[in-house]
C-alpha cells in the first residue's frame, strides 16, 4: 500500500540535496522503493527473513521512484531534471518513454489503467497502456507537497487531490470516467495526507495540524470514523495505510511513535458489539452525541490507537504500511535513513508491536555522508464568501481540457501546447497489462497468502 501523500509526500523530500529523496511502496505492499543521491533500488517484501535487492540503478538524484505492483514498469523522476518522468522496463533495461512538464514533478500514482503526475498547480492523468494523456486538470489550488492519493481498485479508479489551500477540503475524481465524483469538507486546516482502501470505499485523511484522522466513505464522503493522534502537540503526519481487509488504519509522522488504529463502530451495531462496560459507554456517547454540539460530539467519538510502534529516532521521514507476509499480519516502516523494520501486530490484544527485523536497506557505499551499516546487516477554517475551488471542481464537468504538457517524442517531447499523440513505446512492444506482468485483478488484497483469521 502506498502511503498517503506517497511516500516522499512532503516538498522538503524532493528537493535537491535532501539527503535520501524517497521511499515508496508498490500498491500491494510486496515490494519497497528507495532513491538517494547516487540511486535508487527495489527490494522484495515477499519475505519477513529477508529482504532481496531485485534491482539498482545508479540514476542519480531520485527523489520520486514508483512501481506498478510486481510489473517490471518503474517510474523515476531525478532532481538533475525534475520536470522530466522517465518510465522504465527495469528488467529489459530499457526505457519505455520520458516526458516533460511545465514545472517540477512533485508526486506520480499508479493503478493498472492510470498514471496521474502532480504539479503544483495542476495535475495530469494518463492511461497506462499507452501513455496517451487523458485529461489535464489545471489551476488546482496550490499544492505545493504534491498531495494527492489513487485508488489501486481496477472499477474504482478514484482520485483524491485538495481542493483548497487554507483549509481540508478533499476532491474526489473518477480518474476512469473523468468526472468530479464528489467534495468532502474534512478539516479545518489544510490537508497533510491522504490514503484510500483497497476497495476504493474509504478515504482517510489528515490535516496539518495532525491531531484528528477521519475516515470517510467514498463515493458519498460521509464521515465514518475520526481518530484522535494526540493533543498535546501538532505533527506532521507522513503516511496513511489501510490494511488490506480495511479494518485497521496505520499512521506515521515525524514522531517516534506509528498509530494504528481500529475501525470498528462504538454505538450500536448490531449483535456482534460485545457486551462490555466500554461497548456501555461507547453506547452512551453515541446516543448523546446526538443532542451535543458538533465540536462536543465529535471529540468524545474519537478513538485511540488500538496498537503502537515506538520508533529508535524521531524526526526521521518515513512510511508505513500494513501488509500480511507469511500469513502473518505485520506493519512495515521504511526510514528516509535507509532502515527498514517489520513488526508483528496482534490483532485481537493490539498494544505495543514486537520488532521482528531490522533491515539496513542503504548502506554506506550508497551514502558515504551517512556512516552507515553495510545493506543487510542488523536484524534488516476561514469563512469563503465566493465558493471554494473544491465546490466549483465537484460540479459536473464542463467539457475536455486540451493538454499543455511538452509531451514524448523520440527526441525527447513536443513543442509545450501540442497535443500528445498516440505512440507506440521507445522501447518496442511492452505487454504491461500481461497476467505475468500484473497479478490478478481478483487477487489485489495485498501481503501474501493470508491465512484464515491471521490476514488482513
């Protein structure tokens, strides 16, 4: 699962010189990405015992490096040209294609039917198979982290982008349609991350302040769930991750903590709510809740975490996820120091999670600044008088945007203004959308092999 925001979602992760530029997940957990300064590699998460390096490339400057699933497709973007995304056959070795924006590349999501680049101001949505722009939404509300979120869901292709600078309101597009589907008012403050499930029917969400996480339902955006981090100081939350069967929700943030929470309704749910003093209670608030102020409500219909990671360091950007690796439900963290750990949760007590492994995923040969452990040692709101962007952008669409993007071309893109045409790859003929290429569609539920009570 790909974190919200994407992994690598804050601009001071992509600018030149940040000592590692990236890391990143593949949309089913099975595989990690990293780029620093010299390069960038792709390890296997199919096994907690071992992390195997499947690929390095010396390009150099990485700061965005995205996999589709298991596919040999691999996209980079390097700071030495941070207006250019170059889409690779890793294992051919070859390039598909490349092209260029009108601005710096600040996020790129995959799905197996789109490819959607972010800019600061406008986004672009490409379909997969053969590059072709779609659509371009331009004059988006300045995003300068490159924010936004897609769905891995082949029937809903959803994306979710701000739909304003000051304050937490969420778009969300159908990036198959291409179509406002809705606009969700989340926050008071402006988003920090994003994440949808792997269904693509809840979206969670965080704002800057990084005390309260919702969850909402998609496509209505009703607020389901709303999560209280803490009180005592703000954060700056990096990554959101649903478990594959949707009933947990991780957190990270510049921290030394890793939340992760149950999605479980308090108030009256039938039969299976168990019949304790705190099931009482939850009862209880949520009846009040429905003669209290909004602001009394939602406060006592905020949980704590279910489960905790305390992290060695703090300070440190990263992403998480939650995956199920030899049926074992686990949560994975990568560190922007180039450390990977794999913790077991227990889903029935929750509490502290136990350190499984301890991966030195970058090593001293690939940041001689850092003084590292060799790779694979260790135990590895304001009042709007006029409406918002978001309000205008969830009206029904007014007709196509003409592309505007310098676009491929063998000799490295269009004229800026020119239309993308249709093309076959720089590389040859790819088979991306190949059964060996892709997993199943009918088996996209992440980790593997989860077993029966244990998975996800």
């Amino acid at each position: 699962m790909e974190a919200a925001e994407g992994p690598g979602a804050g601009r001071g992760e992509h600018e030149p010189g940040s000592r590692f530029g990236c890391a990143s997940f593949n949309q089913d957990s099975t595989s990690l990405a990293l780029g620093t300064r010299t390069g960038y590699k792709l390890f296997s998460l199919t096994m907690a015992e071992k992390v195997d390096c499947i690929h390095e490339s010396e390009t150099p400057d990485v700061y965005i490096v995205e996999r589709l699933f298991s596919s040999s497709l691999v996209v980079v973007v390097s700071a030495t040209m941070p207006q250019r995304m170059n889409i690779y056959h890793f294992k051919k070795g070859t390039e598909i294609c490349n092209y260029n924006y009108p601005s710096d590349i600040l996020a790129i999501k995959l799905n197996r039917t789109r490819l959607v680049v972010c800019l600061e101001d406008s986004i672009y949505i490409h379909n997969i198979k053969d590059m072709k722009l779609l659509k371009t939404l331009l004059n988006t509300p300045p995003n300068p982290s490159g924010l936004c979120a897609l769905s891995i869901s082949h029937s809903n292709s959803y994306l979710a982008y701000p739909g304003s600078a000051t304050i937490g309101e969420i778009i969300v597009y159908d990036a198959n349609s291409l179509n406002p589907v809705t606009m969700i008012p989340a926050h008071d403050s402006p988003l920090a991350a994003l994440a949808f499930n792997v269904s693509a029917t809840k979206l969670a969400s965080a704002s800057e302040r990084g005390t309260v996480i919702r969850v909402f339902s998609v496509p209505e955006g009703q607020r389901l769930f709303e999560f209280r981090r803490g009180m005592k100081r703000y954060v700056n939350i990096s990554s959101l991750s649903f478990s594959p069967d949707c009933q947990f929700l991780c957190a990270s943030s510049n921290t030394e903590t890793v939340h992760i929470f149950k999605l479980e309704q308090l108030g009256p749910s039938g039969e299976d709510q168990a019949d304790t003093w705190t099931a009482y209670v939850g009862k209880m608030f949520s009846a009040a809740s429905n003669y209290l102020p909004t602001q009394v409500a939602g406060m006592m219909c905020q949980d704590r975490a279910f489960a905790t990671v305390h992290l060695l360091s703090s300070g440190q950007r990263n992403v998480c996820t939650l995956v199920t690796i030899q049926k074992l439900p686990r949560l994975l963290v990568a560190t922007a120091d180039g450390q990977l750990f794999i913790y077991d949760v227990d889903q029935l007590e929750g509490g502290e999670c136990k350190l499984a492994h301890k991966y030195r995923v970058f090593g001293v040969n690939d940041d001689k600044d850092e003084g590292a452990e060799p790779a694979g040692s260790g135990v590895m709101s304001p009042v709007q008088s006029t409406p918002s962007y978001a309000e205008t952008a969830a009206l029904p669409a007014s007709g196509p945007v003409t592309a505007t993007l310098t676009g491929y071309s063998e000799d490295s893109g269009a004229k800026k203004g020119e239309v993308i045409p249709e093309h076959e790859f720089a590389a040859g003929p790819v088979c991306l959308d190949d059964e060996n290429e892709f997993p199943p569609i009918n088996s996209c539920c992440g980790g593997t092999e989860g077993g029966r009570g244990r998975r996800w």
